[in-house]
C-alpha cells in the first residue's frame, strides 16, 4: 500500500505552511472572520482546487495520448457543502471549459468519466455519497449537465493488503 505524508506548521495569526514530500511549501489561512481579509487559500479551498487539478491532469493526459490538440482547459469547481459543523462536502460540481480543432463531445467526456470514476484519487477520496456534476463547454459551446455514477466497488477493502 502506498504512503503518502504531509507536515503542516503553525506559523501565527491564522497562517500555516504546509508541504509534503515534494518539498513545496504551500500558505494555507483559516476561514477568516467576516469581513476580514484571508492571507491564503483554506484547506476547504484547497480540496477543491486538488480534485480540479487532478482531473485536469488525468484529462490532459487521457487525451494527449490519443494524440488529441487540447489547446485551452479549464476546470471551474463548485461544491455543495453541509450549512453545520462538519461542513463535509455533499456534491462537486465541475465545469471543463476546453478548446481544441478537433475535439469531439464523445472524447472530452470519455476523459472525464474515466478520471472521475477510476484515475482521480483526490476526487475519489471523498465519500462515496458525495455526489459528481459534470458540463463539458467544448470550444465555446455549452453541453447539458450530467451526473457522474459512483463505483461503490472502489469503496471496498484493499485487494492487496500489505
């Protein structure tokens, strides 16, 4: 089994510094008052950078591998969260906004279904009642909305224990 590590160190106020075995240190804040300004990203916020990030990445890669000319993507997140303590995430909400010549709907969304269902171990970390959204805008034009199914498999022991 893989093992990952972090260390996260308190540097005042509401500032933390963090890094993990790649030795980038990254500005983390606490949720600031209202009305006060934040010196950096949350870690809420960062969860939702990390699962946009990682389909991002799986993307990219699904589709330069099928020797596809991604030439723009973005990937807007929103997450639908608990009003109470512990505010867990209930649903992600991603937006691809991609270009390409020749993209087609079919490739864009089959990139993005593999990596929300079997590549993204960040996305797929959650807990499998969080819910996936997808819409797909392909080189300016706007898809319907969908649902991503989840693998309650996944969510069964290690087939390897070590």
């Amino acid at each position: 089994m893989a093992i990952a590590k972090a260390l996260v160190r308190y540097v005042g106020e509401r500032s933390l510094l963090g890094k993990s075995d790649s030795n980038h240190w990254i500005a983390m804040d606490s949720p600031p008052e209202p009305g006060q300004p934040s010196a950096a990203n949350n870690p809420a916020q960062l969860l939702l950078i990390a699962c946009a990030g990682c389909v991002t990445i799986d993307m990219i890669s699904i589709l330069t591998k099928g020797r596809q000319d991604v030439r723009r993507l973005e990937i807007e997140i929103l997450a639908l969260r608990r009003d109470v303590p512990p505010k867990i995430v209930r649903q992600l909400e991603y937006h691809v906004q991609i270009d390409g010549p020749l993209l087609t709907e079919d490739k864009v969304r089959r990139a993005v279904e593999l990596s929300l269902t079997k590549y993204c171990s960040v996305s797929l970390s959650l807990d499998r009642s969080t819910r996936f959204f997808v819409q797909i805008t392909l080189n300016g034009n706007a898809g319907e909305r969908w649902e991503i199914p989840r693998d309650p498999v996944l969510y069964e022991g290690d087939p390897n224990p070590d």
